[in-house]
C-alpha cells in the first residue's frame, strides 16, 4: 500500500523508504486508535494506522455526546451489552489513571404517571442486568435536578461523560511510542492486497 508522506504521528520517523507493517487499520477514529493501542501494549507486530483526514478523530468520534454508557438499552444477550458493561469499567479506570476528565454524572430517567407499566418493566430489565440503579420520586428527582418535572424517575449510576479528545489523544500517545504509526492516506478505490 502506497503511504503518503505526509504523516500524524508525532515525533516517529521511519528509516525505510518502503515499510512494512504487520498490520494495517484503517481509519483513525475512536475503535481505530483503540485498537491500535492494544495491539502496540500487548503484542510485538508493528501497526500501521491510514487515516483520510489530516489528523485522528475528526468524524464520528469526535462529534458524538460524549457519554459513558451503561448498557440500559442493549439486549441482555448482545454482544453490545457485554461490551458495554466492561467497557464501562474499563473506561472509568483508564480515565483515572491517564488522568482524563471524566465525570461519572449519573443519568436520570423520567417517567410519566401513564407509563408505569413501561416504567415497571424497564426496571425489571435493569434487576435482570444487574445494573446500578436508584428508584426516585418526583422530589427526590428534583432535589438532584429542579429542570425536571417527573412522577418518578431511574437514576442510573454507572452514566457518566467523558472527554472524548483528551481520550483520544491518550490512546494515540500511548500506541504511537509502541512501534505505531499513523499516517494521513487518501483512500484509495483499489486496494490490492500484497
Ligand atoms: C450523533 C451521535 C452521537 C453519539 N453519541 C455517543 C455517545 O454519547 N457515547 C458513545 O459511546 N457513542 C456515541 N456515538 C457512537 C460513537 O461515536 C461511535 O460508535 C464511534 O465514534 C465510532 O468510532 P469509529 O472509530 O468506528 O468511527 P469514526 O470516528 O467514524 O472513525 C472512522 C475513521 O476512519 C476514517 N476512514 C474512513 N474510511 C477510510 C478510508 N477508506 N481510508 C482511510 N481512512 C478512512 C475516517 O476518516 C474516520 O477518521 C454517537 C454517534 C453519533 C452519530
């Protein structure tokens, strides 16, 4: 694969007019570094990064609400909800420890008199998760946040909201001192294999 000189990473320069890598990712957003500083933590391959931007992060990933789920939504059975659950401690104690900010907020849910029985059955899929929760009355809820008009609520412990480019920003620094490199590539429509 052709690689554009110019590059992203900072500080890395390579030796080779035509390197090789182990492995190519492609894309640089949030699964793309996340992958790339697993790969450069716990194995020895040398990683290549393609990004079609000029810098890592700047779609999706960087345009989202920024919030650290907790798997409320997703089926029991999914493979979103597994992920969800341990990345969520994951992510907490990668913050804590990279010293991003963070803030473990909480969320409220709110819910109107006429729904109860959907309200019921959210908390049973909530017991059924073993998903932190708090039951609130209407001024419980307030005393938390008086915007909010509800009957009752679900406070869900484990939300929270977290800088998504500092976040990025660790996960680029810490794979690209480890044999990474990540570089600015137009896609191309034919990639051949080599
Ligand atoms: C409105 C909105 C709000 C969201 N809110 C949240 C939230 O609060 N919490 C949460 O956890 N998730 C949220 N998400 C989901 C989350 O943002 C995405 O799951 C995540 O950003 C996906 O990351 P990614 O790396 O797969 O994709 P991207 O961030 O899109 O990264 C893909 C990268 O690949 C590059 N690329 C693509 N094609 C090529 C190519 N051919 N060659 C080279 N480079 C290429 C792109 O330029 C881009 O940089 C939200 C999503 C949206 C849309």
């Amino acid at each position: 694969m052709t690689v554009h000189s110019k590059k992203i990473a900072t500080g890395i320069s390579l030796s080779h007019q035509n390197p090789e890598f182990d492995i190519t990712i492609i894309g640089a957003g949030v699964v793309g570094l996340a992958i790339a500083k697993y790969l450069s933590e716990e194995t020895k391959y040398s990683v290549l990064v393609v990004e079609k931007n000029d810098a890592f992060g700047t779609e999706t990933s960087s345009r989202n609400s920024e919030v650290i789920h907790s798997g409320i939504f997703n089926h029991i059975d999914s493979l979103k909800y597994k992920f969800c659950i341990e990345g969520n401690k994951l992510l907490y104690n990668f913050c804590k420890e990279n010293k991003i900010w963070f803030n473990q907020c909480e969320k409220i849910i709110v819910s109107k008199k006429e729904e109860e029985n959907k309200l019921q059955l959210f908390i049973k899929s909530l017991t059924e998760k073993n998903i932190d929760f708090e039951l609130l009355d209407s001024k419980q809820t307030e005393k938390i946040e008086p915007n909010i008009f509800s009957d009752k609520s679900v406070l869900i412990k484990n939300s929270g909201v977290v800088d998504s480019h500092d976040f990025m920003n660790h996960l680029f620094r810490i794979s690209s001192k480890n044999h990474t490199y990540i570089f600015d590539s137009k896609p191309k429509k034919n990639y051949k294999k080599s």
